[in-house]
C-alpha cells in the first residue's frame, strides 16, 4: 500500500467520524473556570429608564473599571453622592459551557444591587459589606450577553448599618467574576476547614464541604479532599461518597488522618496550609475548589488574655477603615496588602477591621503577612444622632416596625460575614458591631435583647471563634458577649471585667502630616488603680487581651474632616511622626531625619514597586513624590506639584493627571506627596511629575498581562474632577441641634463615691456627679467629634450657690470660655451669641464650694451639629 493510499484511508475515517457526530479527543477543559471581570464596565449616575435591556442604551456613559466608586475622586469630607448607578458589561459566553452552571460572584457592592441579565433580573443582594453570588444560567445564553447592575446607596432604617462614623458611598466597589461549574459543585464558599485538637506535635482536622446538585436527578458523588503543607507536600487525604438529591444541597463531613508536627500560623510564621477538594460523578471529576487555611489554636481567658497556639500574645493592634486617598472605598488588593504591612512593619501584632466585614482579600493579605485580625458585623452608632433619614440615626431602629427588617439584615450579613471569612486563621474573633448604645433611649432595651440574640447566632455560624461586643463601655452590653471590646474610657471604667476583654480603640490623636514624634495613649494613663505606678506601661494588667489605636490610618467621615485626622498614617498612607514612634518603640527602627525648610531645586518621583501583575485592577502602585534641595536632601518645602501620564496605559483617581496643592483637598505636605496609580491595560506608562520652577522627574511602570494598550486606539481615562456633592437628605440645622454628649467620655477633678462623672450625662436627671473633695472643681467631657455648639443646658445639684465658668476646646489645650454664672439647684440654658462655637471638649469649671457643699452636676447637654469642613 502506497503512503498516498494510506494518507487517504485515514482523512476518509476521520471525514466519517465527524459525520457520524465524534470529534477526535481535545484536551479535558478545566473542571471550574473563573473568569474575572473588573476590566471594561460603563457606568452613569443616576436612574435612567431601560438602562437593563440589551443593546446600546449605555451610549454616552463613563467607560469605567471596577473596583468603581460612585464619589470617584474622593479626597475626604463629610458629603458624597446618594442615589442611583447603573454598570453595564458585554459578557461572552462560551458555547463549550453548554449544561454548565454560571455564576456572577460580587465581593462587595454598596448597598443595595439589583442583577440583569439580558433585561431580566437575575438577583438582588442588600447589605454593602459582603460578598454574594447569583445564579445567571436561566439567563444567559451562547454569545454576546448583556450584564447590567442597578446600585443605590439610599439610607434605609431596616438596612444594617443605620448610622456610623465613616462615608456610604455607593458602587460595585469591589471584585466581580464569573464562576462556570458543573450542575454538581462546591458551593459558594463552601468548605469550612477547622481544627478542634492543635499542638505542636500534631492537629486534627474537620473537613466540611457543601455539594449542590443543580442535575434534574439524584447523583452519586464522591469528594476526594488532600490537603497539601508547605512547600506543596501532601500532608493528609479523605475519601467519602454519598448520594446528593437533585436540587439538594449535602454537607460532607470528614475527619482525615491527623497531620503530624504542623507549623502553626502565628505572626511570627504566617504559614498556610490548602485544602483540594475534587468532586467526582461517574467516575469524572466535575468540580475542583481550592481553600487556603491555616493551622492555629486561639484561647480568650477572662483573668490571663489572649493565647495564641497555647502561647500568651498582648494584643498591640491598630483600628483600619478601609478607603484610601482619591479611590475611597475601592481599593485594589495591592492596597489592602500594603496596609496590613504598614501596620506589621511598625511592631504591630493586630488589627481591629473596623466597623465592618473587609474584603476577602484583605483577609488574606493578613494571612500571608501574619497580623491577628477582629473582624466585625456592619451594625454600628454614632454620636449626637438625630432623626432617621440618614447615617447619623439611631444605630439601633426606635420605631417597633422597623425593627424585624434590621435584625434580619444584621444577621444577614453577619452570617455573610463569617462564611467569606471563616477559613483564614488571621481571624481571632467575630464581632457584633460597635457602639451601638448610641441608639434611642426607647429602643434600648429591645437593643440588648437583640444583641443577645446575634451573638448566639454568631456562635452558632462558627463555634471555633468567640463572639465579641465591640465598644462596649455603655449601655450595658459590655457582658452580653464573650469578649468585651472597651472603647475610649472604657478602659479605665471596666477593670478586671468578669469576661475577657481588649481596648478596642484608644488615643483619637487630631493631627494633620507631620504631627508630633509621640504615643497618642489617650485615656490609657488615667486608669484609676495605677496612677503612680512605675511599670512603663501600667495599664497592660494581665487579664487584660490587649489595645488598639484608634486609628491606623486617615479616613472618610460624615462627622467633618478633622475628625477623619485621626490616623498614625495619612489618607496618601504617608505615616505621621506619630507612626514613627510606634515602629521605634515596638519594631526598634529608629525615625527617619525630619524634613526641614529649605531651598528646592528638584523633585524625585518614585514608587513602591515599578510592575502591575495583570490588567483585573487587582494591584497597583504607590507612587511617592518628594520636594528636594539641590544636593537632593528630601525637604519640607510643599510646592504645587502636577503628575502627568506621557504615554501608555493607565490612570489616577483624577484622570490621567493628578495635581497637589497644600491647603487644598489634594494635599502636598512637609515635602511629600502619594497616590495610586492603576492600569488595566498592559505596557509601558511614563509619568512625569513636574512643579513650576523645579527639575522635573520620570518612571516608568510596566503593567504585564493581556489586554495590549494601543497608542491612539485604547480607552484611555477621562478627567474626573472632585464633585462638592449637597449634604445627602440631612435635616435643617435647627432640626439637628441635638444633646450630643450622652453616654459621652466624661471626668472629673474628683468624684465622690457612687457619683462617678458619667452619672452627668448619662440622660437619666435622677443620678448625678459629685465632686469628691473640697475647693476648686472641674467636670469635663469628649464630645468624640467636631461639633457645632449651638446651646448648654445644665442643672447643678447643689444646696449653695457656686459659680461656673463653661468652656470649649478642639485640643484639650487652647479653652475658650463661652458662658459663665452661679446657681444651686436652677437649671441654665446658654444660647450661642452670633456664630456657633466649634468644640470636640466640653467642660465647666466650679469655683470652691461653701462648706459643707460640693460641686456637683444632674445633667450636663450639649445642643450641637457636626462640624462640616
């Protein structure tokens, strides 16, 4: 037979092949494809009509990349966009996921998103802190489809969270992507890995896997799970079959063999171990699902603190909101990751995520990097709140209807909360929430009820963490949870509590860049019992878990701008001299050399890193410019500066382009200026930064992956200016003229026994102060924001006259009288002559008593409105 004879006989098999319906074997495809989708969205504020059908009703809208905020540029200040947004997406689906399963996950979306899916809606989550997935399968079909998300960011009083000390601004402000799977698969977060026994010499392990059959019938599946060490080893395996019902979802529940001497997680060996999880049908795999966990015992003890692996750890900690400089609350996970290392690289063991779930990928940045984590429930207060109608109401609903509708969106999304985030060993405690005693007196005792209540639930989502109650110093909640949280002078109210317990915020330093080189402690040195004492850090009593500062860094605040101020690190994550303390006190790193005044010449332009790993918007870098003499010492000269893109890929929260000015929203400070540059194209982007007068200076960073940049044709950025947007239905001021010192931090010069100085303002006129010794007495409290004074109101409760003198402060330091008298038992009313009086102190000065007498205060009130910039 001739070779020519031979060449024919095959094509004519093969031609018969594909004719009777087979198709020579192609390489299996995987068993789990996930497609991100954060590159190329349109967006309009808005609520236009028809914006979920298909076709091109987005003509004219902003092209846009998530992560995607509807305030974008945010640089601080207490007001932001409320209302609607819409995002489109063009989403090609593959003819190969035929019988698949499609999923849309979302990490984050504020706060209420309602998913199309070629004009029909496919889902809808509520809640702005957790992550959710919806099934689009009945609605997509082979070839191009149209993805719309409906956003608003509409205060609600039966959403957690009703109130805060933070912005709400709205957008699908983190991650999305597609999940194709098989009808049978791993549910969505749906392995939770824990370890009941942990020792050096060996762990036990619990394996539990969700299995959803989408199949029209009932399958027989087998879950083979192998859990790999460091350096890729498998270490243990599992192997169990069960039978599924269509439509059902099975929890498999496995014990493998113990692994033997694992490396336990811990700050000092952030070691992670990983979880494969392969679902097996007839034989064929048809899912994969990978879960990174860690190996690690944790113990909270009421008289000893915290243990870690068997270990006692103090917790020295930092609270983290989560929006940086000109992006707000959409961060990339470079961001994230960059944070959590700031505060690690300073000496710290912890942090405090406050006052919500944080991203998954922070999370995991914590993981890796090894730093203790409290993560917390969106259910938080604010004080001096006013009427519901925005974000400084009541934490806690005062009208009975709404209440049914908040609880369920609290457990909700705490239940949310947990299933993201239970597998990473970073995390040490579930929180309820924070301060939410700043709520109605009314609704009180419905609160407590209530919180009892989540933290049951709380336990019941995740038996292997405790439950805690975070700021926790009023209202008497501080004992419903199994660890108590203690904000400001909670930590010198509560000594040795009957649970276990941490300062979960002190200090609250004001300050703008530089700040002093010194600890902001706050209330910590007035601990009652240790006045005196010789002990360096006196208030670190061993029962007690541990502190941390509030705050970490800068952040967005519907309170007022100052009040935003109060970070060790700037909102550019430039660090204040007070960062620089901490990292020589606790990381024995000494300071950097100031930056003094001087003569500039130059700028220098450089970054953290100089290559973005793909085009998702996942990283990013931070590029920092310094202002430099002409021998290049690094000075405090702050001119204006400008950051220009040259060419290629990429942008600014501005645009192409970013300008700083000191004194303006954009700031340049003490010789330097930050901000993140992202590109969601790949290439080579050259960027200037330039100052009238001064050398200029260039770098180049390479963005790497798909998605080439083409000069002329790619979308580039347009400008995006900052919007001063109108006050979000907030009330007149009159309106809002509210007491705003309840429950408020409150001293005294002295007190006597039983009239402790929070009896003063504590709302109830039937308990009051007392000072407890003769002569001169003062009586004092922290509003805890900046606030307009518009009115006092107090009853002293003396027999005698004794005159007072009222005064005001931003800092403690600097009083400015604003009233003074003398009265026994009359109640005073002080009205605000002309303009109000800007204070975060309060206090009031008693001249000495007559005999027999004491100063001494029923109620002290404080009529107010927070401060605007």
């Amino acid at each position: 037979m001739t070779i020519r004879m031979t060449v024919a006989r095959v094509l004519f098999i093969l031609l018969a092949v594909c004719a009777l319906g087979w198709a020579p074997a192609r390489a299996a495809a995987p068993a789990r494809e996930v497609v991100q989708l954060n590159r190329a969205w349109t967006f309009t504020l808005g609520d236009p009509a028809g914006a979920a059908a298909s076709g091109p009703v987005d003509k004219g809208w902003e092209q846009i990349h998530l992560p995607h905020s509807f305030s974008l540029p945010y640089f601080l200040g207490p007001d932001f966009y409320t209302g609607y947004g819409w995002y489109r997406k063009n989403l090609q689906v593959e003819p190969s996921w035929r019988g698949k399963r499609l999923s849309l996950e979302f990490d984050g979306v504020f706060q209420e998103a309602e998913i199309y899916v070629n004009g029909a809606m496919a889902g809808r989550h509520v809640g702005g802190y957790t992550g959710f997935t919806v099934d689009i399968t009945p609605y997509a079909r082979a070839g191009a489809n149209t993805i719309a998300v409906r956003v608003n960011n509409v205060w609600n009083a039966r959403v957690a969270p009703r109130a805060g000390e933070h912005v709400f601004s709205g957008g699908i402000y983190r991650d999305v992507r597609l999940v194709v799977t098989d009808p049978v698969h791993v549910a969505w977060y749906g392995t939770f890995v824990t370890t009941p026994e942990v020792s050096a010499e060996r762990a036990s392990l619990r394996l539990q896997t969700e299995i959803e059959n989408h199949a029209a019938e009932g399958k027989t599946v087998v879950l083979v799970s192998k859990v790999f060490g460091p350096g890729g080893k498998l270490v243990t395996h599992a192997r169990t079959e069960r039978a599924v019902a269509a439509g059902a979802t099975t929890v498999f529940e496995q014990r493998p063999p113990e692994v033997s001497k694992p490396s336990l997680w811990g700050p000092g060996n952030p070691v992670m171990y990983r979880l494969e999880s392969s679902v097996m049908v007839d034989g064929r795999v048809v899912d994969s699902y990978s879960t990174p966990f860690g190996i690690r015992s944790i113990k909270w003890t009421a008289d000893k603190g915290f243990f870690l692996n068997g270990k006692h750890v103090y917790l020295l900690g930092a609270n983290v909101h989560q929006d940086h400089a000109g992006w707000g609350d959409a961060v990339s996970h470079a961001g994230m990751r960059r944070d959590v290392r700031m505060i690690k690289d300073a000496g710290f063991n912890f942090i405090r995520g406050s006052h919500y779930p944080h991203s998954p990928a922070f999370s995991r940045a914590a993981d890796e990097l090894g730093m203790l984590f409290w993560s917390e429930a969106p259910f938080w207060g604010i004080g001096g709140f006013g009427p519901d109608g925005n974000w400084m109401a009541s934490a806690y609903p005062p009208a009975p209807e709404d209440r049914p509708g908040f609880e369920q969106s609290v457990l909700a999304q705490t239940a949310e909360m947990i299933r993201i985030h239970r597998n990473h060993p970073s995390i040490i405690a579930w929180s309820n929430g924070n301060e939410h005693f700043f709520s109605a007196p009314e609704s009180m005792d419905a609160l407590r009820v209530f919180v009892k209540r989540q933290v049951e639930f709380m336990r019941g989502q995740d038996p292997t963490r405790p439950a805690a109650v975070g700021g926790a110093q009023r209202g008497g909640i501080d004992h419903l949870g199994d660890i108590a949280g203690y904000n400001g002078d909670g930590a010198t109210l509560y000594l040795k509590p009957a649970h276990a317990s941490m300062v979960s915020e002190y200090g609250s330093t004001i300050a703008d860049r530089p700040g002093k080189y010194e600890p902001g402690w706050g209330d910590l040195p007035g601990t009652p019992d240790q006045k005196g004492s010789a002990q360096r850090y006196p208030w670190r009593y061993p029962w007690r878990s541990g502190e941390a500062i509030w705050a970490g860094f800068d952040h967005g605040t519907i309170a007022a701008v100052e009040f935003g101020r109060m970070g060790m690190i700037d909102y550019y994550r430039i660090p204040k001299r007070q960062y620089y303390w901490y990292r020589n006190e606790y990381a024995h790193i000494p300071p950097p050399a100031w930056p003094a005044p001087g003569e500039a010449h130059q700028l220098s332009l450089t970054a953290d890193k100089t290559a973005i790993a793909g085009t998702q918007g996942h990283d990013d870098v931070q590029l920092l410019v310094t202002v430099r003499d002409k021998t290049g010492l690094a000075i405090s000269n702050s001119p204006d500066v400008t950051l220009s893109i040259e060419s290629g890929p990429g942008e600014f929260p501005t645009g192409r382009s970013i300008t700083f000015k000191h004194g303006s929203r954009i700031e340049i400070r003490d010789g330097l200026a930050a901000i993140e540059f992202r590109s969601y194209h790949a290439g080579k982007t050259v960027i200037r930064a330039t100052s009238p007068g001064l050398k200029d200076a260039l770098i180049e960073v390479t963005t790497e992956g798909p998605d080439r940049y083409v000069e002329g044709q790619s979308q580039v950025a347009r400008a995006r200016a900052i919007v001063d947007y109108p006050p979000a239905a907030k009330p007149s001021a009159a309106a809002m003229a509210k007491n705003v010192v309840v429950n408020r931090p409150s001293k005294a010069s002295s007190s006597a026994g039983g009239h402790a100085p929070s009896l003063a303002n504590d709302g109830d006129a039937a308990t009051y102060w007392r000072a407890g010794e003769a002569g001169e007495a003062t009586w004092s409290v922290d509003l805890e924001n900046i606030y307009e004074v518009r009115g006092v109101e107090f009853s002293p409760h003396a027999a005698a006259d004794v005159a007072f003198t009222i005064e005001a402060s931003l800092d403690r330091v600097q009083w400015r009288q604003v009233g003074a008298g003398a009265g026994a038992r009359a109640s005073h009313a002080l009205a605000m002559s002309g303009a109000a009086v800007k204070a975060r102190f309060m206090r009031v000065r008693f001249a000495a008593a007559p005999a027999g007498t004491a100063a001494s205060l029923d109620e002290f009130r404080v009529l107010a409105v927070p401060s605007g910039e």
